[in-house]
C-alpha cells in the first residue's frame, strides 16, 4: 500500500501479559504511541493474560503503580483505530466484552461519527490477520 | 534541580520539569515561564489547562499532533495548527507548555 511516496507497512502490537506484574504493558503502550506519529498501519492485540490490560474499572492505589489503564482511550485520538481481542483468551478467564473499556475513535472520514476501535476476534481468524502483518512486535 | 517560589522550593529534573505533578500551582508555571524569559498570558494558559485536564483524563501528555488537533477541536480552528501554537511555545508546544503545566515530558515529545 501506498501515499505518495510513503510506503505504509502494517505493524502489530501485539500484549499477551497481565497489566501491573511486569513493564511489558506499559512500554508496548508507550511504544504504540510513539510509533503512531509515523502513519503507519497500526493494529494491537490482547491474548492471552493481556485481556487483563483493558479491563474496565482498574484500581491500582494498593499496588502504587499509575493506573494507566485510562490512557488507552487515548488511543483513538492517535488514529489507532484497531484493537483486537482475541475471544477465546476472554472465555477463558470468564470474562466477556462487557468487562473491558469501550475504546472508540472519531471517523474523519464520516463527520467524526464516533466507533469502535475494539474487534473481537476467535484464535483462527487472528491468526490469519497475524499472518497479513508486515511486523509483529511481541510485548 | 529545583525552583523557588513564595519561599517554597520544589524539586525538578535536570530539564525544569516538576518531579511531583501533585504539587504544582499555577504560580510555579508563570515562574518556570519568567525564568523561560516568557511570561505566560492567557492563551498560553488555555492551552496549559487542557494539557492538565487531559491529563488527568487519559495519564499522558499528548503527542504534538494530537494536541494540536484536540485543541482545534476545543477552542477554535485558528488555534488548532501548529503555528499557533509554536507561537504561543517555541521551544515546542507539547514539551515546553507540559512542562509549565507540571506534567512529565510528552512520551516521543516534541
């Protein structure tokens, strides 16, 4: 895919680990927003212990860490538009869609309707989403 | 590092920025800007504000690009382009106003 003389590569991010236990989630976000400023294809996912990461309502007061879990509705003001969550990592720990956050973004494209940024996908389709990617990082 | 005001002092890093963002005060922002040579008037202070409320909202400072379009968004199209605002800050609108605003140092800041 090209813009003008651009070459636009698609790139994933991809969080498998829980949010407060490592620095995995907070730097991959951190690296999303730098890498936003380059107009890229961006994609994320969550799998795994990483469904953790966007869970609605976090508190992290008694872990004295920054709830960062707020920043990710920023998200959408960085033109991130694609955010993955693979169903069967939410099945598995009991939880559903309505346990996360409700991520959107403003389509400039349709008078900043807002959407939703949030795809639930199964491990067979992501894997071939996956697969159409020109670089996956794995945090 | 750190700067006095009304007697108080409070500790910044090596670049002026606030080590502690629960103690900031507007007065420690129009001092950071006397030292900056710059006093602050009340369009630097509209964007200060909106830097700490979007902060407080999302726990960043926003990337340039994207301040630039939120406050095009909030307070008019004549303020939302970068000349604007590399007016109002010229050292970098993001990287100089959060510091003035007691936020850290924009992530992959300009």
């Amino acid at each position: 895919m090209e813009d003008g003389d651009q070459i636009i590569k698609k790139f994933m991010y991809m969080n498998r680990k829980a949010p407060y236990g490592t620095i995995y989630a907070w730097e991959s976000l951190e690296v999303v927003l730098i890498a936003a400023a380059f107009d890229q294809d961006i994609s994320l996912v969550f799998a795994d212990d990483g469904v953790y990461q966007l869970m609605d309502g976090q508190n992290t007061e008694e872990v004295g860490m920054k709830n960062f879990s707020k920043t990710y509705s920023a998200l959408g003001d960085y033109d991130i538009k694609k955010i993955y969550i693979e169903q069967e990592s939410l099945e598995e720990r009991g939880l559903s869609l309505g346990d996360l956050q409700d991520l959107k973004y403003e389509d400039e494209d349709d008078d900043w309707a807002e959407k939703d940024s949030i795809i639930l996908i199964s491990r067979a389709e992501l894997a071939k989403v996956i697969d159409e990617q020109d670089v996956v990082f794995s945090f | 590092m750190a700067i006095e005001v009304d007697g108080q002092s409070y500790e910044t890093d090596e670049e002026g920025y606030l080590e502690d963002l629960n103690q900031w005060r507007p007065e420690l922002g129009s001092a950071m800007a006397m030292a900056d040579g710059a006093p602050l008037d009340e369009n630097h202070w509209e964007v200060i504000n909106f830097l700490r409320e979007y902060y407080e909202e999302y726990q960043i400072a926003p990337a340039v690009r994207v301040l630039t379009k939120a406050i095009g968004k909030k307070l008019g199209k004549d303020k939302g382009t970068s000349k604007y605002l590399y007016e109002l800050f010229p050292y970098g609108p993001a990287k100089q106003a959060c510091k003035y605003a007691g936020l850290p140092k924009p992530t992959g800041c300009v």
